[in-house]
C-alpha cells in the first residue's frame, strides 16, 4: 500500500530531474541541445509507467484514500509546513492522465519545434532597418519549460495540503508565463504572458483569502487525516468526508459536532430512486470541532461546559456555515483564473501566442485542468450555495465562448473558445451536483482537445498560417491530420448512438446533461430550467463551430494556391502521437455494457472517489428543518427516464448543429456571408468577442493608467518638488551653519584657545636664553641652595 505514494511520488519528481539536468547542461546535450528532448521525454515517459503502475497497485486496495507526510519544511507552535501526499482514486488517474498527453506532446514537440535547433529567422519581428530577427535556436530551452511545468501539474495533483497546493498552483502560472511568452520577441507574445499572469493573480487573491480562513477556522493544513490528526475534508464533512460505506470509520476517527435536522424533500425522494439515499429520515448538520472550539472558547476559559446550548445559540448565528461558504467562494475565484471562467476568461485566447505544444498542453492537461481539478478536490467543502455560483458561471462561460467561436478565424483561437466552452460545461457539472460527470468530462476532454490542438499545429507547421481563410482542401495533402482531427471533433460533440455507443464525449456530456436535467426538475422559478436549456444549447453550437473549422480547413477548393501547393503531411514523430490520441479520444470513457454507462472502467474508478452526496444550504431557519437549495444526487440521473430523455437531447443538439454547418460550409446551401450581413448587429458582437477586452480596458486599464499619469504628475511635480526643495533649504542651512556656526563660533573658539596657549608658551620660553653658560650657573646655584636648606633646615 505505501509503494502507491513513492510510485507516484517517483513520477512527480523525475520531471524536476529533468528540468535541473536541461537547465544546467542543456546547450551542451548534443547538437543544439537536442538531447535535451531525450531527456525531457525519458523523464515524462517514465512518469506514465510509474504512475500506470500505481494504478493498477490502486485498483487492488480497499482504502478510501492515502495520505502522509514526506518531509517538514517547518514548524510554528501548531503551524506546520510539509511536503505531503493525498492519494485517491481521483489522484491515480490523473497522474495517469496527465503523464501519458504530456508524453505525447513532448513526441510532438521534437518535430514543431525542430527551428529551434539552429538559429531562427523570426519573421514576425521586424527590426529598425526593416530587417527580421534572428536569434539562437531555444530547443532546450522549451523542453525545460516544459518539463517543470509538467512537475508543477502533477504537484496540485499529489498536494496532500493546502500550503503545498498553493505553492505548485502559483508554480503553474509561472510556467505559463514562460511558456506562453517563448517568443518573447514578439510583442503580442509578451502582452499575453503578461495578461495571463496578471489576470490570475486576481483570481489568485481570493483563492489566498478562502485558503486562509480555511486554515484558520479548522485549524489544519491537511487534506486526509494524518497520524491521527483530523484533516479538514474529515472535519468539515465527517459523515460524508467519503462514500457512505467508510462514513463510520471516518466520523469515528475524527471529533465533530453535529444536529440532526430534517432535510427537504427532493428529487432525491422519487420511488426510483436508490434505496440508500430514501432511508436517510434525518441528516446531519455537520460543524468542525475546530469552528464550535474557537466558538466557545472563552466561555470553557471561565470553567463553563460546552454545552449543547453553546453549539446550538452559535450555530444559530450562522458564523460557522457562512465561514464556510466565504472559504469556497474564495477558493473558487482562484479557480475561475486558472480555468479561465467568466469573468477572468480573456487571458486565454491570447495564450495561443505560445507555441502549438504548449497550448495543446496549457488547454487539456495542465494549466485550466488544475481549476477544475481542484474543484473536484475541494468539492466536500463547496456548500450548496458557492456550488449555485459554480453551476451559474460555468452555465454563462459555457454558452458565451461557444457563441464567440462561431466567427473566429483563427485555427487556434476557435479550439481556446472551444476550450472555455469545455471548462464551462465541466464547471457546471460540479455545480449541479456532478462531480463523476465532470471529472469525466475533464478525462475526456484533455484527450480529444490535446489531440485537437496538435493536429491544428500540424496543420499550421504546413501551410504557415493560422487562418481558416488560408485553407481548405487538406484532406488530399494532409489525410492522416485531417482524420484524425474528425475524431476529435465527433468526440467533443459528443457523437454516438443514443443509448448504444458513442466516443467519449458522448459519455461525459450525457452524463452533464442528465444531472442538469435532475437539477432543473426541482426549479422553482425558472432559472435552473434556462440553465438545463443554455447547456443543451451549447451543445449545438460546439457542433456547429468544430464542423466549421474542419470543412473549412480540409474541405473545399484550396482559397490560397501558394500554400496549398507546399502544404505536406506533418513527420512520423508528430502523426504518431495524433494516433495514440484518437485511440483515447474514442475509448476512454467506452462502457463495458453499452446501455449502461457506469460499467465503463473509467467512470467506476472515478465514482469511487466520489465525494457523498450531502449538499443542502441550511440558512437561520435551521432549527426548523427548512432548507432554501438542494443539490440533487448524482446517482439519481442514472435512472432510465432521466437517462434517455438527456441522451436524446444530447444527440438531437449535436446532430442539429452538424447539420447546419453542413449545409453552410460543406453543401454550400447558405453563403456565411449573407448570413453574417444579416445578423450584422450580433456577428459584429460576436466577433467584438463580447467586447470584454474592450470593457475591461475601459473599466480597469484606461482607469488604472489615468490614475498612473496623475500620481506620476503628482510625484514629478509636487513631490519631486517638495524633495528638490527640500534639499534646497537643507544646502541653505548647512552652508549658514557652516559660515556662522562652525567658522565663526567653533573655529573661532578653538583658534582662540590655541593663540591663549601659544601666548603662555611664549611667556615661559621667556626664561629659556639657549646660553649654556647661564644654565651651568643656575645649576650651581640651584645645587648650593638645596644644600644649604638641606644642611641647616634639617638640622634645625
């Protein structure tokens, strides 16, 4: 059992090994430092054996979790600081995840990025003398990049604490700053580093603020309970901290307070329901020891018992829950960053300024999978209210970026609109109460949007161009790019045969659809209903968009002779990877019983990491039993009615957006031009991608600026002034200081007294003839009455 977390371990550190050999040995390792990617792919390749190998160690424990300490940095009275370990079912598989698309990229990556072996004639940057660029060639470089990030990832995804989680969170965005900004010569290239940097370190400000009273309220830092010591999913949760089978353990191992109260009748209470979920009468309110502690703390002090009184007039304050959920939102917001969700979305376009690798692997298996991840990780803490907040932005984030690639022309900015899409439906799911089916879909989704952005990088490294309006008619040229681009596109829509088969996608957004169509069933007002319908909407528009770049990139007459002409199959080392991934991308999530989606391995392994369904918002009404939200369970969307009616919908949205861009771009019924000249007013919003870049620079740049240019004038003009003047006054009075007090006073005063000595010395020397002479007399005479005095005064 404890070979797990070494394995995984071992596999987390061998990219930090990698990374320290390429940065101190980098340019050296061979031509051009081209053994660096040996290196690189040696130590991520390794990563992925291990990491399958702890997996199957995994499959044969009946442990809810692994959790430990590795090393103590520090220790502050009851503040420790360590570097630990978290191990679940969540944690096995995306090690394995991540570890075989960063495998594939880095096999990817040897062929995009063979320029960077020689020096580079960059032609998008144009000297003084109207002359390009030409700098070395950076191939190590990119692999070292790439290999710490890889390491950071992988860290969020073993972190065993919160302090730990943060430092590799923050780590990440460094590396993204490196990576996206490569091309560091290119100013747009440096403008999106920056942006992406600055836009989520305000996301990351209140994550810092959730973790904060997170640690403060409970008191811990850990995730699992460690060496007896109650974690914080143990004390926020201990009835539910994981599946019901191991609540016992969990709540006997850990110190709690609870109150029972009587839940609102749900969805959750239909007669087709699993029997385990209709025989709860009651269900615990759970509160952290820690939180009813610090409650009650000075009342203990005075030698008053913590009586069930203290619990209960506290618990009616709602300190406690509202702590709680100001520790989720906080945390959410850091995630909204990383996974580039409404409203901090607009660094993520711009990421495309990066190399074609790195967006492959900033889009699906590192960088915004790390916000969804930690959703998933922080999961038992979310209450019903901060996961409303969830479902609401990843509804609006969904739709919106869908909306925005439907005019895009730019290859890889269509799959980064794609892209918030996909976050947005996971986000939604978790909100809704779907944390399989998100996790699900953040799986599937790292593997066919891997697999799509890199067969977009082949298709750039051929024709050099990003635009769409640059292609068409590929197919010929680039057969093996071109299919299996087509796979990842059925898979992102979601293709199958309802209730029979279908790619991945399919399963993961079924299964979206059908617990939002739980969720939208209890709606009370409406707007979980709109929710359910934008989501189900969005799934047309995916299918929309995706057939479009594919018909205009591979379909169709050639719109640029020249490029076609030189247009070529990407190398074996690019193809190959694209293979591997279209291997996952249709099978994956594929069933062992295809009318039963829960049979697929996958989807079991991450149910049994499932966090217990116990989401009900409890307000000051509490004492009564009423409850304002309930989040529905998540295995009630197995049912067979919920099930059909959301596969359904599901294939009817995706077919019906296939359909219209077949007859648009592929059969050439409607031209997109009249159609966009007669909805000018939305296709100029659309393509003004909302007009958030220019809203925020309105609202938050120009402002900040503005406010820049008057504190500037006001240290130039005021400041600098006063400081001028100030050493002026200074100079002033240091020179009369100098004039009247130390020349005229001091320096008066000393000479005065050495005159006065000089003076005396003149006095006695007045004594002093220099006559040898003289001074033999007066020795005598001195010597004759000393011993006159001596003869008669003694004597006497």
């Amino acid at each position: 059992m404890e070979t797990i977390p070494t394995l995984l371990g071992a596999a987390w550190l061998l990219p930090l090994v990698s990374f320290t050999l390429i940065l101190l040995f980098g340019p050296r390792m061979g031509k051009a430092g081209k053994a660096a990617s040996y290196v690189a792919i040696g130590a991520i390749g390794g990563g992925f054996v291990l990491s399958l190998i702890a997996l199957f160690q995994w499959r044969g424990i009946d442990e809810p979790y692994l959790a430990g300490e590795w090393y103590t940095l520090a220790q502050f009275d009851s503040l420790k600081l360590t570097i630990g370990y978290y191990v679940d079912t969540l944690t096995v598989v995306m090690f394995c995840m991540v570890t075989l698309i960063a495998t594939c990229i880095h096999f990817y990556a040897v062929g995009y990025m063979h320029e960077e072996l020689h020096d580079v004639t960059d032609h998008e940057v144009t000297l003084a003398d109207g002359s390009h660029l030409t700098r070395p060639g950076r191939f190590h470089r990119f692999f070292q990049y790439l290999s710490l990030f890889c390491f950071s990832m992988l860290g969020i995804v073993i972190s065993g604490n919160i302090a730990m989680t943060f430092v590799f969170w923050e780590l990440v965005g460094i590396c993204s700053y490196f990576l996206i900004g490569f091309y560091i010569e290119r100013k747009s290239a440096s403008t999106a580093a920056n942006k992406a940097f600055i836009v989520n370190r305000v996301g990351d400000m209140g994550m810092i603020i959730g973790l904060m009273v997170l640690f403060t309220t409970l008191g811990t830092f850990n995730f699992g309970d460690v060496d007896g010591e109650p974690g914080i999913f143990s004390l926020v949760r201990p009835e539910v901290a994981h599946h019901d089978d191991h609540a016992g353990r969990d709540a006997a191992a850990s110190p709690f307070a609870t109150v029972a109260l009587a839940p609102k009748a749900d969805a959750g209470d239909q007669s087709d329901h699993h029997g385990d979920h209709t025989a709860h009468a009651t269900r615990p309110l759970v509160v952290p020891q820690g939180m009813f502690d610090a409650a009650v703390r000075d009342r203990v002090a005075a030698g008053e018992e913590a009586t069930a009184e203290n619990l209960e007039a506290w618990q009616s304050s709602k300190l406690g829950y509202g702590l709680l959920v100001i520790a989720g939102l906080g945390i959410f917001c850091g995630c909204v960053g990383k996974s580039a969700q409404f409203p901090l979305h607009v660094w993520l376009p711009d990421a495309m300024e990066g190399p074609t690798p790195v967006s492959a692997l900033v889009h699906s298996a590192t960088m915004v999978a790390a916000g969804v991840f930690l959703v998933g990780r922080f999961y038992p803490v979310f209450t019903p209210e901060v996961l409303l907040a969830i479902a609401v932005i990843g509804c609006f984030t969904l739709f919106m970026a869908a909306t925005i690639a439907i005019t895009a022309t730019d290859i890889k900015r269509v799959l980064a609109y794609s892209t918030l899409s996909q976050l947005g439906y996971m986000m939604f799911a978790l909100g809704v109460g779907g944390w399989v089916a998100g996790m699900l879909h953040l799986i599937t989704h790292a593997f066919f949007k891997s697999l799509l952005f890199m067969c977009s990088g082949s298709v750039i490294h051929a024709v050099h161009s990003n635009e769409m309006t640059d292609m068409g008619g590929l197919l010929k040229k680039m057969p093996i790019t071109a299919y299996t681009m087509l796979v990842g596109c059925l898979a992102i829509i979601g293709a199958g045969i309802p209730l029979v088969i279908g790619l991945s996608g399919y399963y993961s957004k079924d299964a979206i659809l059908a617990q939002a169509m739980l969720f939208a069933e209890q709606d009370e007002n409406g707007l979980f209903r709109l929710m359910f319908f934008v989501a189900a909407g969005g799934a047309a528009i995916t299918a929309f968009y995706m057939f479009r770049l594919w018909f205009m990139t591979f379909l169709g007459e050639p719109r640029d002779a020249h490029r076609y002409e030189h247009a070529h199959e990407s190398p074996k080392v690019m193809t190959y990877p694209l293979l591997v991934l279209s291997f996952f991308a249709i099978f994956v999530a594929t069933p062992l019983t295809s009318l039963d989606m829960t049979t697929a391995p996958l989807t079991a392994a991450l149910d049994e990491a499932r966090p217990a369904d116990d989401h009900q918002a409890r307000t000051a009404e509490d004492a009564a039993g009423a409850t304002w939200l309930s989040i529905p369970y998540e295995h009630d969307s197995h049912t067979a009615r919920i099930h059909t009616q959301a596969g359904l919908i599901a294939f009817g949205t995706a077919m019906g957006g296939l359909l219209l861009a077949c007859c648009i771009y592929w059969w050439r019924l409607v031209n997109p031009r009249e159609v966009a000249d007669m909805f000018r007013p939305i296709y100029r919003f659309l393509l003004g991608k909302w007009w958030f870049d220019e809203l925020y620079d309105r609202l938050f740049v120009q402002p900040t600026f503005f406010f820049s240019r008057i504190i500037a004038g006001i240290d130039k003009n005021l400041i600098d002034w006063l400081i001028d003047n100030l050493a002026a006054g200074t100079r002033w009075f240091c020179v009369g200081f100098d004039t009247w007090i130390d020349r005229l006073f001091v320096d008066g005063l000393v000479n005065w007294t050495a005159r006065k000595i000089y003076a005396i010395g003149l006095a006695f020397r007045a004594v002093q003839t220099g006559n040898l002479r003289q001074y033999i007399v007066l020795i005598v005479v001195g010597t004759v009455a000393l011993f006159i005095l001596a003869t008669f005064g003694f004597a006497g």
